[in-house]
C-alpha cells in the first residue's frame, strides 16, 4: 500500500533489466518547404527514429518493496535476496548493492544510508548500498 522501493543486485555481468538498443536515434526534420506538414499546415516538425527493447535478465537480482523504508525491511529484503536459492538448492550468492528510489523518499533513503546514527543508535547500514534517486517513479 506504500511508495515502492527497489533493493538490485547490479554487480553481475548480466543484470536484472536489460536495455538493448536496436537502431541509434536519428534525427528526423520535417522543415523542407516542399514537406506536406509545412506545405499544407505551416508547421514545421522535428523528432528522432529510434528502435530500442527492455525485457527482464535475472529476476533473482532485484527486490520490490512497497513495506516502509527503514532499516528492518532493508535488512528483510537484503536477507531475502541473499537467501535466494537456485534449483539445485545452493545459494545464488545474490548481493543487494544498489537502493532505488523515488524522489518522495530521497530523505528517508540518504538517512538510512549515510547518517552515523539514528535516533542515538550506531547506524550499521551506513554505506551498506549506493543510491539512486530515479525521478520517474512515483
């Protein structure tokens, strides 16, 4: 019922997302006079051609959390994700290094991960992970 939050694993060659770009993005100008958008409506048009794919690599590699982000469930989906077990049933040895967020909870997020301490208690997740702030969660 929260704002999600996401615990990656991005240290492997492959990764949990993968982005493969079909075609490099090529400018494309409609402002020739004899172009039928200048001809018919005066109006000239720009943008670019581009072909590109996302699809799923390793799902194992990545946590989605929408519980409260604090260093219980941190610690939750870091031990989940470090439990992850393949279909021999050895360890996957899955190691959570990237914290992803959405700028609402940037502030909870930087605390958790740089504060020497909270509320007076050592803070042992201090460094545990790298931040990112992507703003088009939300």
């Amino acid at each position: 019922a929260g704002t999600a939050w996401y615990l990656i694993d991005d240290t492997r060659a492959v990764k949990p997302l993968v982005y493969q770009n079909r075609r490099t993005p090529t400018f494309v100008a409609l402002d020739n006079p004899d172009d039928p958008n200048v001809f018919s409506k005066k109006e000239f048009v720009y943008g670019v051609d581009k072909r590109c794919a996302v699809g799923f690599g390793l799902w194992q590699l990545a946590y989605a959390s929408k519980q409260t982000l604090d260093a219980a469930n941190l610690w939750a989906a870091k031990a989940a994700m470090a439990t992850l077990k393949g279909d021999a049933g050895r360890l996957l040895g899955v190691r959570p290094s990237l914290l992803v967020v959405p700028p609402t909870l940037e502030e909870k997020a930087r605390t958790l991960l740089n504060a020497t301490d909270i509320g007076g208690t050592s803070n042992v997740l201090k460094g545990a992970f790298r931040l990112h702030v992507e703003t088009r969660l939300g």
